[in-house]
C-alpha cells in the first residue's frame, strides 16, 4: 500500500482547487490541520480557518473526525472541500 495519495481539495470560500499529497494513515483530526495549513499557504493566505470541516467533494457530506482515511475511502484523484 501506497504512504500518501494525492487529493484534490476545493476550497468554496475562495473557489479554487488544489492538488494535496496526504498521509495514508491517520484520523482526520489529524489530517485537517496539515490540509488547511498547504491551502493557506497555496493561496497565499486567502483561505484561513480556525475551524475548517472536510466534506466529500461529490457528494458534500460531511467526514467525521473521528473516521480514519481508510474510512473515507480516498484514493488517488479523490476531491474533498475543505470549508
């Protein structure tokens, strides 16, 4: 198995889309701080959140933090939002 997949995270509040290699293990607890500090610098500090939620990027339905990656079922190509 792979370490890291590579995502694409939409950002509604700024409409733009970034391409994200993240970690293949881990809660998403941990995995939202890392996503929002790579969109924060990527769009030049025009996303900040102190608070962001990560949704699936079809369907908009909300990940619980508590759900690992393996639980989303994220695979190379995969699309979150990040709101």
């Amino acid at each position: 198995m792979m370490s890291k997949l590579l995502v694409e995270v939409y950002v509604p509040a700024i409409s733009k889309a970034y391409d994200v290699l993240i970690p293949c293990s881990g809660k998403i607890y941990d995995l939202l701080p890392l996503i929002s500090s790579v969109v924060t610098k990527l769009s030049d500090g025009h996303f900040v959140s102190q608070s962001p939620v990560l949704c699936n990027g079809d369907t908009g339905n909300i990940y619980n933090n508590n759900m690992t990656i393996e639980d989303m079922r994220l695979k190379n190509g995969s699309r979150v939002m990040l709101v």
